[in-house]
C-alpha cells in the first residue's frame, strides 16, 4: 500500500518543520524550515550539542548577535545537505517592527549562506508579516533574496504579501484553530468544526483561491499543523511544511489522500480583490482578533526563545 506521505507528494511539496536535521533524511522532503523555537529546541539535545559548542568557539570574540547568525547558518547548511531544495531561516522577530533592520539582517543571513558555499536560491528568509516585514520584503524580492512570510494569520496579510512579490506565505493553520477552539470553549464540537470546517483550514483555503484567482505567484505553504487530518484537509496545497511527528504519522498510514485544492477548483468563486494599503492593512488586521492576537502571541514567543538561546550561548562563553 502507498503510505498516505506518498499520495500527498502527487499532490503538494512536502517541506519539513525541524530544527532536528537529523530526522530530515528517512521523509524525503523538498524543502525544511526552522524557526527560534526550533533551534532552540534542537541545541538542547545531545546530538546538536557539539554544533553549538564549535560555533560558540569559533565566534566566541564576536558579538552575541553574530554567534546566533552564525548558529542559524550553520544548522542551515547541514539541513542542505540532506534535502534538495530550499532552507528557511528566520530573521529576529525582535526585527518585526523595522524594515531597514529586517534588511539588513536579511542581507547579511545570505552574505554568511554564500560565505558558506550555499546559492541564495536555496534560502528562504522568514519574516513576521507585519506592514514593516512586508515593506522589507519587498526590497528583498527585488535584490533577488527570496522571502518566506510567516506569522500569517489572515487574508488582509497574505494579499500584502502578494502584492509585495513575497516568494512563499506560511499560513498558520494550527495556531488559528486554537483560537478558535479556545474561543468556543465547551461548545466546540471537533466533528462539526473540525476537518473541511477547521477554521484554519478554511482560512488557507481562502487565501489559496484568493492567489489562484487573481494570478499571484506567491506560493502558499500551509504550516503549524495540529492533526495529520488538517494535513491531508488541505492536500493540493503549493507547500505543506510538516513536524517530524507528524510526517511520521503520515508515513505510518495508509488511508486515501485526495487532492482538495486546485487552481481549476476555485476558478468560478466570486472573490473581492483586498485593498493592501497601509491604513486599510492596519485596520483589517486589527479587525480580526485572532489574527491581531495570534500576530502578537507569535512575535513575543519567538523573541522569547531568542533570548533563552542568547542566555544558553552566554552560558558556554563563561565557560
């Protein structure tokens, strides 16, 4: 039997969701992407200790900013080692609020990838879709540094980073469903509002036919999945990125994976074109809660888990 993986690969590019390069291999995935969270998570085992030891050695005598650059680039390189297409690194969510500072950063991620041996082709750079991460990449996009716009809770985001000409969105389909599962409290009932009618499936959805319909190139990446079923919800989708524990789940299983999304499918739908200027982005975020929420929520976890990698790092210099 063909594993439901394998029927989502006909259909949609795998990406997987880790830090933890060395699970990478037995997937087969195109692409990988990380995250503060991710890295985080992966210095702390055993197997990526020596990774980090070396690269605080070797920098030691350099600010605390260009040993966490030099740690993004260097768990960056091995995961290209195991996978054919691109790598995501992520740009300080502290950044998200500063375009030229996001720039620069951006720049400087992909002048340490070239230094490296690595083709910018092969990076993506992930910033916060605010108003200012978006400004920056579109700067970016037109260097030729392709951008991966994460942090993406709602359709007013994803048209702005269309129109900026963002390579890649990561919606996050998990995070948006624990909103709205939170939000309901005791009346959620997951056969009802789960499956086709999780709401953050249906927001990916939108956005997929929003792009469709209007001929953008953006990809769109669905990604923060909870369930295997939210996964194979949105089967047809341009990029899926994926936890190992799940991509794991997937390979285990040999139910029927069928395309949900195509461009042909959502030909005929009515769909309003987004205004994406600047008072009107402001206002329709602010207008969703759960995007407004989720938005903040995501930036103060990633800038959080920055500061515990500087305090893990500082933590080796003293020693």
């Amino acid at each position: 039997m063909t594993t439901a993986l394998d029927q989502l690969k006909q259909y949609t590019t795998v990406v997987a969701d880790t830090g933890d390069f060395q699970q990478l291999a037995q997937y087969k995935p195109q692409d990988a992407t990380t995250n503060p969270s991710l890295i985080l998570k992966a210095v702390q085992k055993d197997d990526y200790r020596p990774l980090l030891e070396k690269t605080v050695r070797d920098h030691a005598a350099e600010p605390m900013e260009s040993i966490i650059d030099h740690l993004l680039i260097a768990f960056g390189t091995e995961i290209l080692k195991i996978i054919p297409g691109r790598v995501s690194t992520e740009v300080d969510a502290r950044l998200s609020f500063d375009t030229q500072k996001s720039i620069d950063k951006a720049r400087h991620i992909i002048d340490l990838y070239k230094h490296a041996g690595i083709d910018r082709e092969r990076v993506l750079i992930k910033l916060a879709s605010t108003w200012e991460g978006i400004r920056a990449a579109e700067v970016l996009q037109k260097e030729g540094i392709r951008c991966n716009m994460t942090l993406l809770f709602s359709l007013a985001q994803a048209a702005a980073c269309a129109e900026a000409g963002a390579q890649l969105i990561s919606p996050f389909v998990g995070r948006i469903y624990d909103w709205y599962k939170k939000q309901a409290g005791s009346a959620w009932d997951e056969t009802k509002d789960g499956g086709a009618n999780d709401p953050g499936v249906q927001s990916v959805r939108r956005i997929y036919a929003y792009y469709k319909k209007f001929g953008y190139h953006t990809e769109v990446m669905g990604a923060s999945f909870r369930t295997t079923g939210q996964i194979v919800e949105l089967a047809g989708c341009d990029l899926l990125t994926i936890s190992p524990d799940l991509l794991q789940k997937l390979h285990d299983s040999n139910d029927k994976v069928e395309r949900k999304l195509s461009a042909e499918a959502f030909a005929g739908e009515q769909i309003d074109r987004v205004p994406v200027d600047e008072p009107t982005f402001r206002f329709l975020v602010n207008d969703d809660a759960m995007a407004t929420e989720k938005l903040a929520e995501g930036i103060r976890a990633f800038a959080a888990d920055a500061v515990k990698l500087e305090k893990l790092i500082d933590e080796l210099r003293k020693h």
